[in-house]
C-alpha cells in the first residue's frame, strides 16, 4: 500500500503542513504530475484546491519539472533546480527523479491555489491524546510544548492530591 507525507504550503499566512496520506486517496495521486492540480479532499481539505510542485523519492533524490516520467536520472545539471553552483559555470552530474508521481515517491510538495472556507489549521489540527485515568478524562494537546506550561504528568499529580 503506497502512504505519502504531503506538504501543504498556505501561500496566504506562509505557513506549511504536513499531512500522511494513504490507502486509496495516495492511489489516486499516482501519475499526477508536476503542475496539475488536484481536489483537496485526497489530502482530507475538502474545499480546497492544490498544486503539485515537486517532491521526494525514498533515497531524497528531488523531482525535476523538466524530467518526463517516473524514472531517475543522472543529468548535467547548472545552476539552478537541484543544484546550487558556488562558481559561475560550473556544472554538475546529479541524479534526479522524473516529474510524475510514483510509487517510489515517499514526501509530495504542494501549494495552495484555491482557499476553503474552513482554515487549514482547522483540517489539519493535531489529533488529542485521551487518557483515561482514575475514572476521569485527561486531555493533552501533542503540539504543546514545556515552555512553562504544565506537563500532563503534573496536573494529574495535582489532581490526585486535590482527591487525597
């Protein structure tokens, strides 16, 4: 079963996402190519509309616009896509991959063309751990960090001694 990471890059607040996509919405990903545009309901933002802009195989060698199909190369490369040449002219052999969509592509780059009425981080909000403990419910947010708050084991140990 082919599984994706799929990058979403907000072009309104300059933010970017990443969202795993598998089962038969990667599927429908297969063969699309650099520059299409797909529905956002295969990356669970129904309303909104992406484009491919590139990419990554399972060895990180990026996709190229220019390179039909799905195959990997060894081009002579310039600066530019794939190379940055610290000297003017110079030039490089490096391997890349094709423009269309594989199975070997593990991470796909998009952005965003048509907006939703929903924001993304709305769709795309961290899933909530629920623990049950002592009969009670205790939420925890994955994305907060220690920057002072209170860690998950701390407020249960307050709790407990609220109880006692």
């Amino acid at each position: 079963m082919v599984e994706f990471k799929v990058v979403v890059n907000d072009t309104k607040k300059g933010n970017s996402h990443q969202v795993q996509v598998s089962g038969h919405h990667a599927n429908s990903l297969i063969g699309k190519k650099i520059g299409d545009e797909v529905d956002g309901i295969f990356i669970s933002l129904p309303g909104y509309k992406l484009q491919i802009t590139g990419g990554t195989d399972k060895d990180g060698f990026s996709m190229r616009s220019d390179l039909p199909g799905m195959v990997r190369r060894k081009l002579l490369v310039s600066d530019g896509m794939c190379f940055n040449a610290k000297e003017k002219g110079l030039r490089r052999k490096k391997s890349v991959r094709g423009n269309t969509v594989g199975q070997d592509i593990v991470q796909i780059n998009m952005k965003v063309v048509k907006h939703g009425s929903r924001s993304i981080d709305q769709l795309v909000k961290p899933k909530q751990k629920t623990e049950e403990k002592g009969g009670e419910k205790i939420q925890e947010d994955v994305d907060k960090k220690s920057d002072g708050a209170e860690t998950h084991k701390e407020t249960a140990e307050k709790k407990d001694e609220e109880q006692k």
